[in-house]
C-alpha cells in the first residue's frame, strides 16, 4: 500500500533545501559569467568595456531568473496509474571522439494514468529501475518530489529514496544520502 510517510516534514525540508541550492548556483554561474565577460573586455581587442561588462551583467541576470524560477515549487496534484509496458531498444549514440559511435542500452517503463496519459521512466545502460518495475504494478506518482511510489512492495528487495533516488534495501526505514524516510 501506499505510505502515509510522505507527509513526513523531512521532505519538505528537502525540497526547501534543493530549492536554496538551485538558487545559489545560480547566483555563483552568474558571477562567474560577469567576471568572465569583464576581464574579456578587459584584456581582449575585440570587445572593450563597459560593452562586454554589459552583455556579462544581461546573461548573468538571465541565469539568476532560471535559479530563481527553477526553485519554486510548482504544487501539482499526484496520481495513480498502472505499468502498462517495458522495452528495451539497442541505439547507437555519438561518443564525440572523431565521429565514434557505440551501442547504448534503452530501458523504457510506460505507466498509464487514470486519466489515460502515458508516461515513460527512461534510463540508459542500467536496468535497475526497469527491472524494479513490473508489468500490470499500480503507482503513485508524487508530484511534489518528482518520483513514483509503487503500491506493493512487498515482494521487493530494494527501494529508492523518493526524494534522492537513492537505492536500499528494502530492510531500512531512511535514506543514507539525504534523511528522508523510504516510503514503505
């Protein structure tokens, strides 16, 4: 069944945390973008300043906007649905080194929600999340953490933080990496 543990206070302490951060990176890449764009101005021929400060100080503020947008929270509602297909699929991917390509494993779980929409958990290489979903499992999609919950984990041997994605065994009742309780 689905836990009553993601009401839990340490996941919106998590959430306010990851927002704080998103934020702060932001303003540390947009001092770095001014300082960069100054000294360019500042020691280049091509661009001289207040110029190049100017298009330093329009960029680092588009990265401050980003931060600050990309750490709100944007309270969706969650919702159930059903695994309804797994595939795998062989492609080819550029490994940028003078036109080199190599084989790349896609893993694709598609979960149906009750309002028909399908929805894919994507991975590349790893067949942990495919292989921890089975055909036919009800899920919980939980908006807030941007992560699904499955209803019967009685079977499982491991679990995944819902906030960190972190794995465990099915065995322990909070996340190693980030203090959250596993939703069990």
């Amino acid at each position: 069944m689905y836990s009553h543990k993601i009401d839990d206070p340490s996941f919106d302490k998590y959430i306010r945390n990851s927002q704080k951060w998103k934020f702060q990176f932001s303003l540390i890449i947009a001092a770095m973008v001014i300082t960069g764009f100054f000294l360019y101005g500042a020691f280049s021929d091509e661009m001289d300043n207040p110029e190049a400060l100017q298009i330093g100080l329009g960029i680092g503020l588009m990265f401050v906007v980003v931060g600050f947008f990309s750490g709100l929270s944007k309270q969706k509602r969650s919702w159930d649905g059903t695994v309804v297909n797994k595939k795998t699929k062989i492609v080819l991917k550029d490994i940028g080194y003078q036109g080199s390509k190599a084989e790349c494993i896609v893993y694709t779980v598609y979960i149906k929600s009750e309002t028909g929409k399908v929805h894919e958990i994507r991975s590349e290489n790893d067949a942990t999340l495919f292989n921890y979903y089975q055909i036919g499992e009800r899920v919980r999609w939980h908006e807030r953490l941007k992560s699904y919950e499955k209803f019967d984990k009685s079977g499982d041997t491991i679990i995944f933080c819902n906030a960190c994605a972190f794995m465990h065994s099915i065995e322990e009742n909070t996340c190693r990496n980030c203090g959250c309780p596993l939703l069990k």
